[in-house]
C-alpha cells in the first residue's frame, strides 16, 4: 500500500537523473531505486495552497485503485512543504503517436486495432473502478518499450472518481478531445472519456482532427454540435468496421455511446475475427505527422504563455 511520506523525501531512497517530460504541473525526471537498482519514473509537483494539495493527494488515491498493466503504475510518493513527488513505473518507449510516425514503423488499419484494444482494455479497467480519466489524448498514450507494442495509459491529474448517483461536472480539457457535455457544463460520466478515446482512434486512422477549427471557440463548437465526417479521402482505404466503430462513439448524447466493454465486444476490435483475408494497406503517415507537429508546437507555446502570465519574460 503506497502512502503519501511526509517523514522522507524522493532523494532518501532514489538517484534522480535525466529530464523525460514538462507537463503543465512540474517535471517527469527518470530515478534509480538506491536498494534495487530500478529505473522508475518521478513527477514532481509545485504545491501553491490547500487546493493544490487536494488534487494531489486525489491523483495519489485515484492511481492506487488502477493497477492494471495497460495503466501507469504507482510506486512510491512523497511530499514536503512545496512539492510533491509520484515516483511510478518507467515507460520508456515515448509517445504512441510519435512511435507509430516513425519510419521503422508500419502503420497499418491492424496495427490501430492492436493500440486502440489496449486502450479500451485500461479504460475499460478504469471505469470498472468507477474512475474517470477525462484527459484522453494522445500524449497521455505511452509505449512501454521501444521495440514492443504495449501501450500505458499516463497522467492522472485530472482523473475524477465516479459515483452513478451524483451529478458530476467538470470545466477542464483540451478542446480538440473533449466531449460535447464537458463544453456544455453537463453532468459527465464514463461515456465522456469514451467521446476522447474516439477522437483519439480517428486521428490515429487519418492524421485529421475531426473537430479542429481555426480557433478555439470554433473548434469548441463543433464539438458541442458534433459535426463531424469521413469525407477526406483519408477514410477511402479504412474499413467499414473502422468507421462503424468512431460513430458509435462520436456521438453527441453520451448514453447512446459505446462504452470500454462494448468496445472491446465490436467486430472491429474482437480477437476472434480474422482478418488474414484483407490486404494490409499501410496508412499514409503525411497527416498524422503534421498533427504531432502541430501538437508539440502548440504544447510549446502553451508553457510560454503560462511563463507570462508569471511574469517571466523570455528574450
Ligand atoms: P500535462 O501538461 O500533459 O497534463 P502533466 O504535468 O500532468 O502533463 P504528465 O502528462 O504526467 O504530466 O507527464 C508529462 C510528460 O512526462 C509526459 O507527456 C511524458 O512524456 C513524460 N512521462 C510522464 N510519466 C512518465 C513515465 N512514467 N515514464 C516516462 N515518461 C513519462
């Protein structure tokens, strides 16, 4: 049983080393256990007042009902008067989407099924918790190694515990994943993560965003009018299953979607369905690389504009 160490900090028990990430609420920076020799991961976070503490000590109790193997795994944690460290499991093989535009990789219709059933079979976990991810995206989807092809769901910051009986809503996301009634300040539920994971698998098929717009408010709109299509030529090679799949979770009401088991029931993702008979396609990478560069660029902006706004100037 992990517990939150008040008595001990990271650096009693670990060797901290290399940078991994910057998110929006400190750093990922890889550690070695002193005892063992492990590598694992450590995220440290800035604590400004009781709130930020809350949600910390939320993310700690939310990770230690999630111990599944497609879900980053809680190790350790530890807090002091100003930060708070999660030491977790090591994902060492970076970003989904960055792994799958690289040239070594083949991206294939069937090499989605295999990423999008492993998400399903976290989230599917998850909400079995009654625990809401509610930042599905595609960085917040790791590969475990650089060879392999598992898969991990990261970053609990946001994660939410779920009661049927109460009304929960949230006013948080990012625009281009987030579902129609998290925009509309309506109760959420574990359909609102399933909205995201349908995002996130017609990317992964097109390299389009299907509700990006030129700004935020438009992209915002199409969300809560849930305009959407398969009209790029993009969709000419994917399958029928595929496409049958997103619709039944881009859909506006969120007691019409699919939930992680029905899922993982489709036709599209069932183990049981052969597919030797259809010619493996591989998927044009052109679109889905613009979108990760995009993404990086926008992630970049983001924390200079947050540096402003504390009154640091960069020259
Ligand atoms: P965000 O701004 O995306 O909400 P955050 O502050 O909540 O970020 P995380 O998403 O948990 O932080 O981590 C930031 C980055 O650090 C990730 O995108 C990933 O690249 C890296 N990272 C996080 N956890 C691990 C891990 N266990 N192993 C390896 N890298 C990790």
């Amino acid at each position: 049983d992990v517990r939150l160490r008040k008595d001990k900090w990271v650096t009693d028990y670990y060797v901290v080393s290399q940078l991994l990430g910057k998110g929006k609420f400190g750093e990922v920076k890889q550690v070695k256990e002193r005892r063992t020799g492990n590598q694992l991961a450590a995220k440290f976070i800035d604590v400004n007042g009781p709130q930020d503490k809350k949600d910390i000590e939320n993310e700690v109790e939310i990770m230690k009902l999630l111990q599944h193997p497609r879900l980053l795994q809680l190790y350790d944690a530890f807090e002091n008067k100003n930060t708070v460290c999660i030491v977790t499991e090591l994902v060492s093989g970076g970003e989904l989407f960055e792994r799958v535009i690289n040239d070594d990789f083949i991206l294939t219709e069937k090499a989605c099924v295999m990423f999008m059933r492993q998400i399903c079979e976290g989230v599917a976990f998850m909400h079995n918790q009654r625990v809401l991810h509610l930042d599905i995206k595609p960085e917040n989807i790791l590969c475990v190694t650089r060879e392999g092809n598992r898969v991990k769901i990261i970053d609990f910051g946001l994660a939410r515990k779920y009661n049927p009986r109460e009304d929960l809503r949230v006013l948080f996301g990012t625009p281009e994943f987030v579902a129609p009634e998290v925009v509309n300040f309506d109760p959420i539920a574990p359909a609102t993560d399933m909205w995201s994971v349908g995002v996130v698998c017609y990317v992964l098929l097109s390299g389009l965003s299907p509700f990006m717009g030129d700004t935020e408010q438009e992209t915002l709109s199409n969300v809560t009018s849930a305009t959407w299509d398969f009209n790029a030529e993009e969709f000419d090679s994917i399958s029928k299953e595929a496409k049958d799949f997103i619709s039944k979770l881009l859909v506006k009401d969120p007691r019409k979607r699919m939930s992680a088991t029905d899922c993982l029931d489709h036709q599209w993702l069932r183990r049981s369905v052969k597919r030797e008979g259809v010619p493996e396609r591989s998927l044009s990478k052109k679109r889905l690389r613009k979108f990760v560069y995009r993404r990086k660029w926008q992630k970049a902006i983001n924390a200079m504009l947050a540096l402003r706004r504390m009154g640091v100037t960069l020259s």
